[in-house]
C-alpha cells in the first residue's frame, strides 16, 4: 500500500475522533514488515493501544474499520 492511502486513513481518523470530541494525544503508524498493512499507535486518554490495519480494510471500507477504531478508542474514556 502506499504511503499516500496510508495517510489518506490517518488523517480521516483524526478528523472523525476531533467530530466526536474523542481526544487522541498520540498518533503514529509503522510498517510491518513482510505484510500487507500497518500498524497504528494510538495514545487516549493515557492508554496506548495498537491495532493491525490491512491494507485491504484501509482501502476498501476505510469508514467502517475508522468507526470500529473510534469505539474502543472511545471504550478508554
């Protein structure tokens, strides 16, 4: 996947978190090796969660996989 639709994900998550008044202190992203996606940092609400996004779930319902992230990023308030 591309660096752009990598970042095209990150920054629709920040501006869905930012609508809903869900604060995220941290935000970065690091490739993983030998696979097909990333993973993301998270840091709310002093927790630091990291999930495992696919290029497939980034690309093709980046909507739905940023709602999922929203709520249990949310679950940490």
């Amino acid at each position: 996947m591309g660096e752009q639709a990598r970042d095209s994900f990150v920054k629709k998550l920040q501006e869905t978190a930012s609508e809903r008044a869900i604060p995220i202190d941290r935000l970065s992203c690091r490739d993983l090796p030998d696979k097909d996606g990333f993973e993301l940092i998270v840091k709310s609400g002093g927790k630091e969660r990291i999930f495992t996004i696919s290029d497939a779930q980034s690309v093709t319902d980046p909507e739905g996989e940023i709602d999922l992230l929203i709520n249990q990023i949310g679950d940490n308030e």
